[in-house]
C-alpha cells in the first residue's frame, strides 16, 4: 500500500492552484459579486435568475384628497357672513361633514355630504345641495 500524499505541499510554487495566474483576486473572476452583471456576467445571471432585470408588479396612484369641514364651522362662518346660503367649494372645501349642530337654517352647496351632516341640515329646516 503506498503512502498518503500529504496536503501541505512544501516546495511547490503554485500551492495547488494550476497556473499562477489563477490564484489572483477578482480580477480573476470578473470583479467580485454581482459585479459586471450589466455587462460581461449578464448572460450567467439570466441563466441562474430571469426575472433579475426589469420591473414587475403595478404603482398604485395616489388617493384623492378629500378636504371636509364640519357643520359647526359652516355655522361660525355663516354667521360672520351674515348669509344662509354657502358655497362650501368656494371656501376650498369638498365635503361636509355632520360634526356640531346647527341652530339656524342654511342652504349649503357642496360636492359630498356625509349622511349624518344631511339629516342635520335638514332637520333645522335648510338645504343640502350637491353640485359637481
């Protein structure tokens, strides 16, 4: 039986490696990682992963801002005025919402209303009207 070939190699120049240039850094192996995966290692990289590159999946749009305010500033600003008609949209709002309650009577314009901010307006004898 012949002896076991021991693995510390004394005396030889390229420790096991070939040729001595295969025993460099990245520069061996074209960069490290996933370095030249654009250029020379595309083709590896969509071989071992195709959906690497691209986009996928959807952007959502962005809700809508809904700016809303509330009977009980409608009614500060109603007697301010002194009118009992307002235009909500013309004081930068979109909908009305049912918070407070209202003494006097006011027709109010708007583009939304919630359904307790309706029945309030009713229920003190004004008007609840959507305009577009």
């Amino acid at each position: 039986m012949g002896k076991k070939k021991t693995k510390k190699m004394r005396g030889k120049k390229t420790f096991g490696y070939g040729s001595k240039k295969k025993h460099r850094g990245g520069g061996s192996r074209g960069g490290r990682g996933m370095a030249g995966s654009f250029g020379h290692k595309k083709l590896k990289i969509l071989k071992e992963n195709p959906e690497h590159f691209g986009k996928r999946g959807f952007k959502r749009k962005n809700k809508k801002e809904v700016k809303a305010i509330n009977l009980m500033e409608l009614e500060k600003i109603a007697s301010k005025l002194g009118k009992n008609k307002i235009n909500v949209s013309e004081l930068g709002y979109d909908k009305v919402l049912g918070k407070g309650k209202l003494t006097q009577p006011l027709e109010i314009e708007a583009k939304m209303f919630s359904e307790k901010a309706k029945v309030k307006i009713e229920e003190a004898g004004g008007k609840a009207v959507e305009i577009q």
